[in-house]
C-alpha cells in the first residue's frame, strides 16, 4: 500500500497516566484520524483466573504477546484486525471488536515493548514513569472512583505486583525514545496532582525539534520555568526538556513556537489558551483545569507522529504514469 499508519506506543504501569496523555493526542491528530488500541485488552486470563492462579495481569504469561505483535504487524500495513476486549469493570472478557487502523494509531498499554517484534512496530515509543508515590495516588483514586475497589484492596493489589512491576513494566524503558515522568513540585501540597511539572528525557533514536533556543541569553526568561539539559538514562547520554506547573503563557507560547516551526500543522494547535481541551486535568471536586505540562508533551509527541508521517512519505517511491 501507498500509505500506511502510524504508530505511536505508549507503555507504563498501571494508572501512569497513558490514557490521559493519548486523549489529547487523538484530539490534536483528530479524533476521527486516530484509532486507539489498548494492549491490556489482549489477557489471556479473566480476573477471577488470575485470582485463582496467583498470577498478575504485568506478566507476560499473562497476555497474548504473540497476538500483540501479530495485530501491530497487520496493523502497520493498514489492515484490519479482530481486538479482543477485557471489562475492566467486571474483570470478565466481552466480544471482539472490528478494527479498521486510521491515519494514526495509538497502542497503549502494560506490556506493548515487552517483545522485539512488537517493539519494531512503532514509528514512536513513549514511556511513562512517574514517581511511584504519585502513580499510587492515581490509582486508588482511579480504582476507587471506577472499578469498585477500596483504598485497602487497592494497596494490596499494588504491593502484590510490585515484583513484576520490577522486573517486566519498568525494563521496558529501555526501548522509549521519550520518557515522560510528572512529578510534584516541592511546595506543592499533599495530594496535589493537578499543577505537576514534567521531566522528558529526549533520547536520539528519533530526530527531536530543535529546542536549543531554550539555551540562548535571548529566551533567559523562560529558564525559570522551562529548561533544558544534557544529562544520563540508563546509562546513555540524552537532552531532558523540563516545563514547570507554574510555566507562565509568556513562557509557553515561546516553547510552543519551536514546536510549530517546523510542523506548521500543529500551529493550529498552538495556542493553549484557546484550546482549553489540551492538557485537561480533574480536580477532585470534578473542576476542569489546563496543565501547560501536560499539554506541550501531548503536543510534543504529536509532533513526533507528524515528523514521521512526513518522512514516511518523503521516502514512498514516486509513481511515473506510463505514456498512453
């Protein structure tokens, strides 16, 4: 085929925040352009087994990772597939559904780099690693909130998989090209997950926009609030893009026209505030508030999706109608 979508991953532990971050990614691509697959759908054991047999939906024995790799495979050359689909409500498995892939698809998920072939699949790759502390917070309130639990089994669903967590979600790191973790700033209050600043750890499998101007005495009065420097992860060299809560617009606006300039797509997008539905966030009182954070890393990694859609079709060969 001509064309063919692209892929973006988006893999972390439970309640990291994957589907908060995919939401406004689909809107900025638009939502009618993007299809969304959740790899958590793929178990191979409904709750009520995994109880019995002792076993945690994090490991891989858990899960259909061969069907993974097999759909992502089928679906990277923009044909359908038939999705399983897991209640996370009732634990139990619902029938199938029909799978078209849209322009852009969105795989999220525990377990989407846990395989080479799945891992090949992905035009980006995007991992999620929020303090612990804070991903507890989200999932009790999350659990608590829409799945019927209480705090207590919620906790003791967290200590039960922390070993699993260890040794089969957190490894997947490796294989990111963007590592996104919010985190609380210090004099933020307990409980307080709304004004949270983000950490991206830029690593150079992927060409990133250039956001040396950050650096440039001309845009010092975005280092209070938005830095960028070179630092390690897991060893490697890579650049990591801070954007504090309290980012001011002044602030924003610059650092959304680096991202802009060269995807001029995206300059629709680039004027947060008057697009109050990137980077929303609910209070616990049910208010709705916009995280700057939240809302240049949905719009950095769109920027991704985009670049690579643009390269990929850059590379298609150029088709010479044959005289008549």
């Amino acid at each position: 085929m001509t064309n063919r979508p692209i892929i973006l991953g988006i893999v972390g532990d439970s309640a990291a925040g994957k589907t908060t971050l995919t939401k406004g990614i689909a809107q900025v691509l638009g939502e009618d352009d993007v299809t969304v697959i959740c790899t958590d759908d793929y178990h191979r054991y409904d709750r009520k087994q995994r109880a019995e047999m002792g076993i945690s939906a994090l490991h891989p024995d858990c899960n259909y990772l061969d069907i993974i790799h097999q759909h992502l495979s089928l679906l990277r050359t923009g044909q359908p597939i038939l999705k399983p689909i897991y209640n996370h409500s009732t634990g139990e498995f619902a029938p199938p559904e029909y799978i078209k892939p849209s322009k852009f698809v969105i795989v999220e998920g525990l377990l989407g780099y846990s395989t080479r072939g799945a891992r090949e699949c992905y035009d980006v790759r995007v991992y999620l690693a929020p303090p612990e502390s804070l991903r507890t917070q989200w999932k009790v309130k999350r659990d608590t909130r829409k799945r019927g639990y209480t705090e207590e089994q919620v906790l003791e669903q967290l200590r039960k998989r922390e070993s699993d967590s260890e040794e089969f979600i957190r490894p997947q790191r490796k294989w990111s090209d963007i590592v996104v973790s919010f985190y609380p700033p210090d004099e933020a209050g307990e409980g307080n997950d709304l004004l949270l600043n983000v950490r991206l750890v830029l690593r150079p499998n992927i060409p990133h926009p250039d956001l040396s101007r950050i650096l440039n005495p001309s845009t010092s009065h975005l280092s209070s609030a938005i830095r960028l420097e070179l630092d390690r992860d897991m060893g490697k060299p890579v650049d990591v893009l801070e954007i504090d809560g309290h980012a001011t617009s002044e602030q924003v606006k610059e650092l959304e026209r680096m991202l802009c300039n060269e995807i001029p797509y995206l300059g629709k997008f680039c004027s947060l505030e008057g697009n109050q539905e990137l980077g929303t966030v609910v209070g616990t009182t049910g208010e709705t508030l916009q995280s700057y954070p939240l809302a240049l890393t949905q719009l950095l990694i769109t920027y991704h999706m985009l670049k690579a859609a643009n390269i990929y079709q850059a590379d298609q060969p150029v088709t010479v109608p044959s005289p008549s």
